[in-house]
C-alpha cells in the first residue's frame, strides 16, 4: 500500500504567482489525504512557498528553505550534538 507520495518540486516552482499550480498542488494534497496518504514536496525553497504548504496541511517538506543537503556523516554529528 502506498502511505506517502512526493511531488516534485516543478508543482511549486511559480506557487506564488500561479492559481493554476495553487489550485493543481492543493487538490493533489487534499486527494491524497482523503485516501489516507501522507505528502512531500521537494524542492521547497522559499518562506512564502513553505506558508503555502502549511496552509495546504503538506505532511512533510524537503528543499532549500529547511537544508541543504546533508553528507551522511554530517546529519550524525546534528543528531548527537541535538541529545
């Protein structure tokens, strides 16, 4: 059973001034919701994008806004310094 999808982060490229990518990413969101399945959306990379999501109720956020990516060795360091 599929408990998660990620849409990708051409959905949110123009979030701020598209009601047509705002209408599309917030139906996805709420369609996937009502089947019992949890969201990501990559590649967020501003506030005003992450506000959006919010009021979307997005489950889950990757991108830019939050991180960088991470080597392997560096998220471990994050996770002992944050005990």
């Amino acid at each position: 059973m599929v408990d998660n999808i990620k849409i990708g982060g051409n959905f949110i490229e123009n979030l701020e001034s598209s009601n047509t990518e705002r209408s599309i990413l917030k139906n996805l969101i709420c369609m996937a919701h009502d089947l019992g399945i949890e969201v990501t959306v990559d590649n967020v990379s501003s506030q005003s994008q992450l506000s959006v999501l919010a009021d979307f109720k997005c489950d889950f956020i990757q991108g830019p806004c939050i991180s960088e990516p991470l080597d392997v060795n560096h998220v471990r360091t994050l996770l002992s310094d944050s005990q």
